[in-house]
C-alpha cells in the first residue's frame, strides 16, 4: 500500500467540498419544493435542482478521476 500524494489529498478535498455543494442544492431545492408558501418562486427555484446536481456530481466526478492518476 502506498501513501497518498499532496495531489491527491487536494483531489479528495475539492470532491468533498463540491459533494457539499451539491448537498446544499439538494437541500434548498427539497425546502423550495416543500414549501408550503403560496408563490412561484420557490418553484423556480427548486425545478432545476436535479439538474444541478447531476452536474455538480459529473463535475465532482471528473475531478477525483483526474486525480486519481
């Protein structure tokens, strides 16, 4: 087994942070979607949410495959 290098302890980093990110989205669009507020607003808001998500993930996924080498 071999230790992990400076780059790929950054990598780690970024995709857990852009794994956050993504979990913020999540979380505003599910609240946005939930709420019980009688106005179109929140329904701009959370429409676009899996779609934001799927890139942050494709995005996250780019990331720990190019550091991985």
């Amino acid at each position: 087994m071999q230790a992990k290098t400076q780059s790929q302890h950054k990598t780690e980093l970024l995709v857990v942070v852009i794994a956050l990110l993504a979990f913020v989205v999540g979380l505003v669009g599910h609240l946005a979607g939930a709420s019980i507020a009688n106005s179109d607003t929140f329904g701009y808001i959370a429409a676009p949410v899996p779609l934001i998500v799927g890139l942050i993930a494709v995005i996250a996924y780019k990331i720990a495959e190019h550091g991985d080498h």
